[in-house]
C-alpha cells in the first residue's frame, strides 16, 4: 500500500520549472533515494511536498495518506507538517534558529503537534537526545546552535524531525559538510530509527555510496525530470539510462591507480534548458536523431523504467 503517491508534480518560479511533471510512489517503511547532480530540481521536491516553497506555483497530485496535499489550506497543512511529515534539511546550522536553545526548539514541536505540557516535552526531548546519540545530553538541551559542532546539530534536527512519529521523514542531503565518520553514525541512525518506527524515507544525496547502502529504490533526476527508476540493487548492477550509467561510472574504483584520471559526463545540466526533446542529448554519448522526441518513462524490465529511447 503505497503512502505518498506523487503524480506530474511541477513546480514553477516564473517562467522558470524547477520541477517538470514527475511521479513516483513511495511505500510505508520503504525508502527511496533520489539522486542527481545539483540543479536537477531534488530538493526543490522535498520542499514542494512540505508546501514551504512560498511564491512558487505547484501543479499535479502529491496524496499523502488520504489527503492531497497540494491543495490543503495553511492550517490543515501545518497540522501534517512536523507531525506526520517531518524533514532533516540540508544545512542544520541554519535551519536551527540561532538564537533559541536545542532543546526547546525540539520541545516546541511536540507542544504544537501532541499538545503537551513543557515539562513533559522537555522530558521527551532528553530521551530523543539520548535516542539519536547526543553526548551529556542534559547539558545539550540548554545550548545554542552555535555552541554545538555540525554533527551534534544534525542529530539535534533529526531530533525535531522524528519527535512526533512521523509516518515519513525527507531527508535532505543529511551527511553535508560532516566528515567521514559522523556520516556513517548519521545515516546508521537514520537507518536504525526507520526500521523500528516503519517509517517511510526519501533521502536527497550527491553520494551514490550512501544510495548502495541505505535504499530499497532509487529515482535518478535530471533537470526536472525523473529519468529511471529502479530497485538500487537493479539500478547498480544494471543501470537503464545513459545518465544512470555516467553517474555510476564517475565513481571511483578500489583497484584505480593514484593517478588515473575519473571519467565524466561532458557538459553541464545547463544546456538542458534549451534543449528539445530529451533534456539529456546534449551530453548523450548514444544520442541520435530519435531524441529529438522527449521520452516518457517507460517500462525497460520488471519494477524498471527509465526517459530514455535506447534504454536497455
């Protein structure tokens, strides 16, 4: 049964579409990843889903459960929002609010959401705090954003995003700007906290190692549009479409020398904004006088599909 089922989102900023008539459907405890390079309109979803991209026009279906949400008003969306849907974003050094201690911007959003006592939202705070891995938490909860290192402001964000139960979490970029170890205790957590609550998650990342190691399926984006979709298993050892395919091999190899230089896709996603047909070509390796014609999503195996006319 499928929890989130997002059909021919489009977001618009202008003239300009961030995001161009995607679909996907997301299941309960399942999570997907969704990948590409930076420009291709990822986060712009995560945040068109939570309804906080004011000024933007949003067309298409996003159905949450039973509600659309991209037709509730402000209050009924504020209601879901934080306690059905919560979101880890990209930057925890900015999305905390500086001046206000971690732990009563934790509290606030079980005040609002479960209608809570302070003290009994305080308490839940120290066992969330203890839950995600904050050191002395005691002490924690009474510091400011800027008195707590990146790793430590992560897990404070992950806090505020699972403090009610949500039934998903959208987490975008979660392992920016951390080093090597705090990643794999972060996206560990993430990992851990999904399995014993179900809950449903779409992570929004660059790291196609992160992808391997914490997805059921994966949702390649590029400019705007969903261009495959497939079980990651699948997606890495068989991927569909060229930019699949680029993407992968830019990775590195264990048996690479020093010295050897990365393959790359040529170009840049910029080109794709003049482009007809498949917003690809440009930079396609196998393009042809075909893809002058845009490729809809279609079905190259079973649970894959990829935008591409010599898919395989």
């Amino acid at each position: 049964m499928s929890l989130l089922e997002v059909r021919d989102l489009a977001v618009a900023f202008g003239r300009t579409r961030a995001v161009d008539g995607i679909s996907f459907t997301l299941s309960e405890g399942e999570t997907l990843g969704l990948v590409g390079e930076s420009g291709c309109g990822k986060s712009t979803t995560a945040l068109a889903l939570m309804r906080l991209l004011h000024g933007a026009e949003l067309h298409g279906s996003a159905i949450f459960g039973d509600c659309e949400l991209l037709r509730l008003g402000e209050t009924a969306m504020r209601a879901i929002r934080g306690a059905q849907m919560g979101m880890i974003f990209q930057d925890p050094g900015t999305a905390l609010h500086p001046l206000i201690r971690v732990g009563d911007q934790v509290s606030e959003v079980m005040r609002a959401h479960l209608g809570i006592s302070g003290e009994e939202a305080r308490a839940r705070s120290l066992e969330l705090f203890r839950k995600v891995g904050i050191a002395a938490p005691e002490q924690r909860l009474r510091a400011y954003p800027h008195e707590l290192s990146g790793g430590m402001c992560q897990r404070v964000m992950i806090a505020a995003a699972i403090a009610c139960s949500p039934r998903l979490l959208i987490a975008d970029e979660p392992t920016t700007a951390l080093d090597v170890t705090v990643q794999a205790q972060i996206l560990e957590l993430i990992r851990a906290i999904s399995r014993d609550a179900r809950m449903a998650v779409i992570l929004i990342t660059h790291d196609l190692g992160v992808v391997a190691g914490l997805t059921d399926r994966v949702a390649v984006m590029y400019a705007g549009r969903i261009v495959e979709v497939a079980t990651t298993d699948r997606l890495f050892a068989a991927p569909g479409h060229p930019y699949s395919r680029g993407l992968l091999g830019s990775l590195p190899k264990l048996d690479s020398g020093w010295n050897e230089e990365l393959p790359t896709i040529p170009g840049s996603i910029e080109t794709a904004a003049g482009a007809g047909g498949c917003r690809f070509a440009p930079r396609c390796p196998l393009a042809s006088e075909i893809c002058r014609n845009e490729p809809p999503l279609m079905a190259i195996g079973e649970g894959r599909f990829a935008a591409c006319w010599k898919a395989s």
